[in-house]
C-alpha cells in the first residue's frame, strides 16, 4: 500500500453532503484530473496555486509531526529497558530477532510477539545501540499513522478534514508519548490505522485485493500485540458486508479472503513457535506451559479482559492480582472500571479531549445519513471510524484484567478520524437547525471539557490556558449556532476558532509530554500523573505508594533507586511526570560490577538474575546476555531449578546476581523456580557485594 494509492481525490456518490459555498473545501473536486485547464488561463493557475498549496499543507503537517516526536528523543534513554534489551538481543543473533528472546542467548522471551521489536533490531544493527537508533522507529511510526490517516479520510471528505485529522491526531498526548517510546503500541496503531483506510477503500468498490490487505495488516498487527488486534475486526466485517456494492454471496466470499491472509499473515510465526521443539528456542515468556497460544488466549487475552488468572505470569501478577481496587484482578493499575475510566485520572487527559465531540458528531452524522441507500459511503466512513472508537473505547473501559493508560494510543487516529469525517458531513448540513445546533454543542462540550482537564493541572500555561479555551469555545458555539446567516468567511472564522479551542488544551499537554523524559514499563503523558493507583512520575502515588514503593526497587540499593545515569549520559531516577514502572530501569551500573560482567565474554550468558528489569539492565550496560530468571516479573515457570543446575553443571552461566527487583515480585513466592534458584545458590555459592549488589560466582562453587 502506497501513500499516493489511498491519498486520491475525494470519493463523491449521488448521496454524499455538498459544499454549499462555504469554508467546506471545494477545492478537492476542481483538482481531479481531467479537470484542468488545457491553456494556461487565470482558471489554470488558480487550480495550480491550488494544487501546491495543499501539498505544501501536507508536507508541513508530515514534517511538523517529524519534529514533534523526534525533539530530544534521546532524554528518554533506554524508555522501556524490557523492550531495549530484547531488541538489543535481536540484534545481535537473528534466532533471538525471530522469536522475540530477551536475550541474545535465548533463555525467555518477551511476553508480546516480536513485531516492534523487528524495526528496532534492524535499526540498532545498521546504527548501532542507541537511543536515537532504539526510539526513531517508533517517531517514524507516528509520522506515518499520520500520513496514512490523512490520506484516508481526504479520500473520503476532502484536504481539510484530512489535515484536521493528522493535526488531531499528532497533538494527542498519549501519541506524542507512544511514538517516542519503545513499547510494541507505535507499530500497532500505524497497522490497525492502515487496516481501516484500506477497508474503507475496499468497500467502495467491493475490491478483495484492498480486503485482502487490511487481513494482511490486522495479522502483523496480531504479530505486534496479539488480541488488542481484533478489537477494530468486528467493525471492519460489518462495515464491508453492510457497504460493499456486489451481492451478499460475494461479500462474504471476500471476507473469508481476507480472513484467510489474516491467518496465513499472523499464523506463520505462531506455527514455528509452537512446532520447534521447546529444547531448541527460548521459552515462551508470560505463558504457563511454555506455550504461545495459551500466552493468547491467558495473560494477552482472556486475562486482559476478565481479570482473572488465565494463565501468564509476564506482569507481577502471582502476590499482586487481585490487590488492588478498581476492577477484578489486576485492574488496580488502570483505575476503577466502568464508563468514566476514559475520562478521569491519567487517562482523561491523555485521550478523552475531543471524545465528547466525536461522538456526538458521529451520532448526528449517522442519523443525517439514515435514508441512504446501503452502500452510502458517507455513512460507512462515520461507521467505520466511530464504530472502531466506540467498540476499543468500550473494551478498555471495562476491562477488569490489566489496564494501562497508554492503552488509549489505540484511540487517538480513531477520535481524529471520527471528528473529521462526520464532522464534515454536519458542517455541509448547517443550513439545517439540527446539524448547527449539534455543530455548537460540540464546540462547547469540547471547551468545557478542556477547561475541566487543564483545571487538574497546577501552575502555567495551563491556569490561563483553561480560561482561553473555555472563551473561545464558548463564542465559537454562539458562531456555529447561526452559520447559516453569516457570511462565508465569519461562518469559517467561527469552525477555525472551534477546532483551535479544542486542540489548545491537547497541545499543551503534548508539550509538556515532549519536554518530559519517559522511562520505565507505565509512562504516561501530561502533568497530571496521579490517580489512586500507580502514577507516573509519582511513581507509586496515592494511597498505595507507601504500601507498595519498597517492594519495586525504589529504595533498593545498585537496583534503580532515585539516580542513575542514561545511556545518552544524563541523569535518570527522575521522580518527574516522565518516569514511571518498577523502579529505575535506566539507573546505572557500577563500574565494578560492569567491569566482572565484561570478563564474562566466553559464557553463555555473563549473569542470570530474577526479573527482566534488573537482567535488561545488566545487559543494556553490559552489552552480554543476561539471564532473565522467571521472566518479566520473575514468576513465570522458567528455567526449572533442574534446567538452572544444569546450565551451572556446563559452565554456560558466570554470576548470579540476587536483590533485584524480581526477587521483589513473583520471586517473593517460596514455591516459585526463581525463589528455589535463589535458595539453592545462597546454600552452595559464596556471596559477596560489588557496587551494592549481592553477586554469586557460579564457576567457585
């Protein structure tokens, strides 16, 4: 799929809302070609003028966000080290690129397919481990989920409501946050974003080519974070068989197609999973039976949703799940469950700006078109984008399993798109009553709202930002409220000053996200970082902090703690709106300590600790696989006390470092293989401190 592919002109059937002299942009039909003057008349260099001012438009919106997501991306450092280490591993041995190894020598996965981490091997082979050569494909990412969004709704509603989209789109605080980050939700929005535009070209004129790729997008998508896939999928399906003009026996024929790629595109990775015999690949991270489909259907699937313990271990679930308020299981991270998740906490001010106004839009835009034919495309295009926010929007509300508000990236190109195309279509209806009134609702709901939201952050910009949002969303209201009787420029005037209000508040917050260095496996964007869980960059705020911060490494010395060292040189430790996750990830390693990992060079792996956050460290630093005991958090059922002994017995492990923040974790369970491992080489192996870390020599026994 090429950008100039889904970027054509304006798709216009008999049914579709008209421009009706106003500030909707007529600008699109006069460039189609065929359309342009054979001399070179005044009417010719107008369309030209035209022509390079839309492309100048775009390439500055393209460009913008560029700079945006790459400013200072190097502040982060390692951002999520879990992801850093593994994408390090990749590069450095192809088996660990295939599977996804957090580790170089394969002991465990990762606990999400290896998709994301592809790019970033990649890069980190051709430029070297870096920073910039870690967190540029994510950047890259967001330009091009950008790229893609205003390509498909220009398509469907002209230049401006597509510039509006990527506008929309590119100063959302959770994008701005998840396209400078290392976590696999960058490459899975540019993909989910993509399946929807070619769906909705599929369906205009029934094509199972275009239907065909969307399956092909939704299985890399799988490929990059598993079911959160298939939240968009049952708005694609219905979209196609309500929209697309050929016979219902065709329809289906074509989905089946596409369901067909879909499989094929997601199924080639798990067959080799589960069919290379477990002694001859890493063990699957997060799973409780070394297995990748229970890893689907158990911690990244029904565990999610539920709440409860469908097997997979990859987060500090064993002493945790269920510890929290707010939702069954381990819903304590996200907040209580329920319709306002969305909307308050760290999540309002991430996601929910113009959520109100999306879906009112939507609404009002679906209800206008209610009489259209079946294959409407006006109406598809709302359904589609709504129906897909609607549907995500809905899951992560409720979902009682593990919620993070960095989830809500999944939502932003669907709100922008939203907005955009349906409220296109209600702005060439204004001359109705009904399509005005919804038109200034919307504008107020969005000022009134952005006013609460930077009501919860203290200090400057954001005391007096609120007030200008508020006052000019509110007069813009009173503007759109009599459009029709104005002329086209005011009535133009009064939709610019709406949109601006409305994205002040969202831009604001993106600043400050930008400007904040991100580290650890919850970060979260804006200034507001509390809610009555796990924060941000309070780290563990609220009530539970106290309760909660020692177990995590906050406090534990050589383990994280308040300081440490970036891999770009700058200090990390920070307790500012950036941090967040278990302990500091990105804190530094002694130079002793360092210095006995590097002698290591002829071991299989230069140390074996409990939990990925200590053993991604070592490695990061280290530039050696690290042995990553128990997985994420140290409870997985990896490797066995007896599989432990036997890498000892053969000389392929050099030190056993203890104290980490696993040991913390799953490790804390006396029956766990990390806690057994732990108890078998303090009894036969003699301790001693390096740099404030317990280090055991495995070849000394």
């Amino acid at each position: 799929m090429s950008f100039a592919t889904l970027d054509q002109h304006p798709v216009r059937d008999s049914h579709a809302p008209t421009d009706r002299g106003t500030a909707q942009p007529s600008d699109d039909r006069a460039q189609r070609p065929g359309d342009r003057s054979d001399g070179p008349g005044p009417e010719a260099a107008e369309t030209e003028r035209r022509r390079y001012a839309r492309r100048a438009s775009v390439a500055a919106l393209l460009v913008g966000t560029g700079v945006l997501y790459l400013w200072d991306l190097a502040a982060s450092g390692w951002a999520n080290a879990f992801y850093a280490a593994a994408a390090q591993a990749g590069s450095q041995s192809w088996k660990a690129f295939l599977f996804g190894s957090l580790d170089a020598s394969n002991a465990i996965t990762v606990d999400k397919p290896p998709a994301s981490l592809w790019l970033m091997a990649l890069s980190i082979r051709l430029f070297g481990l870096s920073s910039w050569s870690l967190l540029v494909p994510q950047a890259l990412c967001g330009v091009a989920t950008v790229a893609v969004l205003y390509a498909a709704v220009r398509r469907t509603s002209g230049h401006r409501a597509g510039l509006a989209a990527g506008v929309a789109l590119a100063l959302t605080p959770v994008a701005a946050l998840m396209f400078r980050f290392d976590n696999p939700d960058a490459l899975l929005v540019l993909l989910v974003t993509a399946a929807c535009a070619v769906t909705l070209r599929a369906a205009e004129r029934a094509s199972k080519g275009w239907l065909a790729l969307a399956g092909v997008l939704i299985g890399f998508a799988f490929l990059t974070k598993m079911l959160q896939a298939f939240l968009v999928l049952p708005v694609l399906v219905l979209v196609y068989l309500l929209v697309a003009p050929t016979t219902l026996r065709r329809r289906l024929g074509h989905l089946l197609l596409a369901f067909a790629t879909m499989i094929v595109s997601l199924g080639w990775w798990v067959a080799i999973v589960e069919l290379v015999p477990a002694s001859m690949r890493p063990y699957v991270g997060g799973s409780t039976d070394d297995s990748v489909l229970e890893l689907v259907f158990g911690y990244n699937g029904l565990g999610r949703i539920l709440g409860q313990s469908h097997g997979g271990t990859g987060a500090p679930g064993g002493a945790m799940a269920g510890g929290f308020p707010g939702g069954g299981g381990f819903g304590g991270f996200g907040g209580q469950t329920g319709i306002t998740r969305l909307f308050t906490g760290v999540s309002g001010g991430m996601i929910s700006w113009l959520l109100p106004a999306a879906l009112l839009l939507a609404v009002v835009a679906v209800v206008l078109r209610g009489r259209a034919p079946r294959t409407d495309r006006s109406r598809a295009t709302v359904l589609l984008w709504a129906g897909a926010m609607l549907l995500t929007g809905l899951v992560f509300s409720f979902m009682a399993g593990i919620y993070h508000d960095y989830y809500t990236i999944a939502l932003a190109p669907l709100v922008a798109a939203t907005l955009a195309t349906a409220g296109t279509q209600v702005w060439a209806e204004r001359h109705r009553r009904g399509p005005r009134i919804a038109l200034a609702a919307a504008s107020a709901v969005t000022a009134v709202w952005g006013f609460v939201l930077l009501g919860q952050a203290t200090g400057q910009p954001y005391a007096t930002l609120r007030w200008l949002v508020l006052v000019v969303g509110i007069a813009a209201a009173f503007g759109l409220l009599v459009a029709d009787r104005l002329p086209r420029v005011l009535a133009g005037t009064a939709l610019t000053l709406a949109l601006a209000s409305g994205l002040t508040g969202p831009a604001a917050y993106t600043v400050q996200t930008v400007g904040t260095p991100h580290e650890g496996s919850i970060p979260t964007a804006g200034p507001v970082t509390e809610r009555g869980g796990f924060g941000a960059g309070a780290r563990f705020g609220g009530r539970f902090g106290d309760r909660f911060g020692d177990r995590f490494g906050d406090r534990i010395p050589g383990q994280g703690g308040l300081g440490g060292t970036a891999p770009n040189g700058g200090t990390t430790g920070r307790t500012g709106a950036g941090a967040g996750g278990f302990g500091d990830q990105n804190a530094s390693v002694g130079s002793s300590l360092l210095a006995l990992l590097r002698s290591s060079g002829s071991y299989t792996w230069a140390a074996a600790t409990t939990g990925s956050t200590s053993a991604a460290r070592y490695q990061l630093a280290g530039g050696l696989p690290v042995m990553a005991i128990g997985g994420f958090s140290g409870s997985d059922p990896a490797p066995t006390l007896a599989q432990f002994q036997a890498d000892v017995a053969a000389g392929r492990i050099h030190y056993y470092l203890s104290g980490g923040e696993g040991d913390r974790m799953g490790g804390r369970d006396s029956s766990s293989e990390a806690a057994q491992i732990a108890a078998w080489v303090a009894q036969h192996y003699t301790a001693r401190t390096v740099d404030g870390v317990t280090v055991y020599d495995l070849t000394a026994g």
